[in-house]
C-alpha cells in the first residue's frame, strides 16, 4: 500500500478523506490481488525468487492501472464538452501504459513460472516511436 501512496495516489484525488484511504486502497488491491491469482491459478502462490518478484510487479502495475482508471472516471466528469480536455488524455495514455507493464511482466512470469492450466497472456506493443517500446 505504501509503494503506491509514494508513487502519488492520494486520497484527495478520489475525493476521500485521508483516514479513509487506507482501507479503500487496501479493498482495490486485494481486487487486483485476486484476480491476478485466478489469472495465473497456482503459480501465482507457489512462485518463488524471480517469477514471484514478476508477479509482484504486474500487480502493482495492475493496481496503478485500476487507481488511474477511476481518477479518469473523475476526470471525465468534469472534461469539457468537445473532450479535448488534455487532463482526460493524459490519464488514459498513462493507464494503458500501466497495463501494459502488466502485462511485461505477466508474459515474462511464463518463463520463470510453472505453467497453469487455463491461462494464456500475451502482449501486443503499439507504438508510434521505437523508444517506448520496452526491449527483454
């Protein structure tokens, strides 16, 4: 909880009061805890060293994705009419970019993981300039 409250995320931006924060915060990240594990079924408790830090990392990213998604929900409130508001934009590119280190690490668990029945991940990368594309 702490590593996402020091990358910014704060209860002001959901329109919460601080002491309530916590325990909302720790609801969505038990959310994302649990559906990454029905994603990756075992591996997702038995991973260890390499494939568990992975592990670690996509469900931060996963977490980050779900808290810019629902500060988009607020902002496109208040966005204006034409949708030209640059805030709104911003928080889009910033979520699919959070999802899509997720899912870097997610097909990089795949590697260092036991396979588990019923789950297939991949990545498709799409991007306009080679620098924002992540090399192995």
């Amino acid at each position: 909880m702490q590593h996402l409250i020091a990358m910014g995320f704060h209860a002001p931006m959901y329109g919460m009061e601080p002491e309530d924060f916590p325990l909302w915060l720790q609801g969505l990240i038990d959310e994302q805890a649990q559906d990454l594990e029905e994603r990756l079924g075992d591996a997702y408790v038995t991973a260890q060293g390499e494939a568990s830090r992975r592990i670690r990392l996509a469900e931060k990213a996963l977490c980050c994705a779900e808290l810019t998604q629902r500060r988009l929900v607020q902002q496109m409130a208040l966005a204006v009419p034409t949708g030209e508001d640059g805030a709104v934009a911003d928080l889009q590119t910033q979520r699919a970019n959070y999802l899509a280190e997720a899912d870097y690490w997610l097909e990089r668990v795949a590697g260092t993981a036991v396979a588990t029945p019923g789950y297939a991940g991949g990545v498709c990368v799409s991007a306009p300039d080679r620098a924002a594309w992540r090399s192995p």
